[in-house]
C-alpha cells in the first residue's frame, strides 16, 4: 500500500526555487525532466519508503534526484512528509536546517 505524501512549506519553497533556477538559465526540457524525476522518486518512495539512503537523524532519509539536488523526507505516522529539497554544491552542514512539524 502506498503511503500518503506531505509537502512542508520549506520543500514546496526549495522545490519552487529550483524551478525558478531551471527556468531562468535552462530549458523547458530540464524543467520537466526534474519534475518528472521528483514525481518517480515520490512514487517509489511511496512504496518503498527506506529505499533511499539514511541520514543521521532519526526516521530522516536523502533521495537524489539529480547530482545536484537531493530531497530530504521522513517517515512519520505511517506518512512521508518531504522536508526539503537540498542543492549539493552548499555546505553539508546546512542539510537539515528546516522545521519539522
């Protein structure tokens, strides 16, 4: 059985942000290739939430989605909540700095 999907405020904003990126310096193409990218890792992860590699926090895993962007989720409640998508090129310390609920 798939597990419901909740986008917290940070990831819809990063999700935007990268979109925003895509458009202004890439094309139509790259746009919907990391939409389409985003919405199959979703869908496994839906079905197979620990697939992806675990992070040092609790119930916290990191799915990439390109080599530049990762997404940031958690199992929680028999739920994924998507905390934050992750641009590789920053910090690594600034990885897990979002809210969750």
């Amino acid at each position: 059985m798939a597990l419901k999907v909740i986008w917290l405020p940070k990831a819809e904003h990063n999700f935007q942000s990268v979109i925003d990126y895509l458009e202004g310096n890439w094309t139509i193409k790259e746009i919907q290739n990391f939409v389409q990218l985003t919405d199959k890792t979703i869908q496994y992860i839906q079905i197979f939430p620990r697939l992806f590699r675990k992070s040092k926090k609790k119930n916290v895993y990191e799915a990439v989605i390109t080599k530049h962007n990762l997404m940031i989720y958690q199992i929680r409640n028999n739920q994924i909540e998507i905390l934050t998508f992750f641009d590789t090129r920053q910090h690594p310390k600034k990885k897990y700095k979002y809210k969750s609920s």
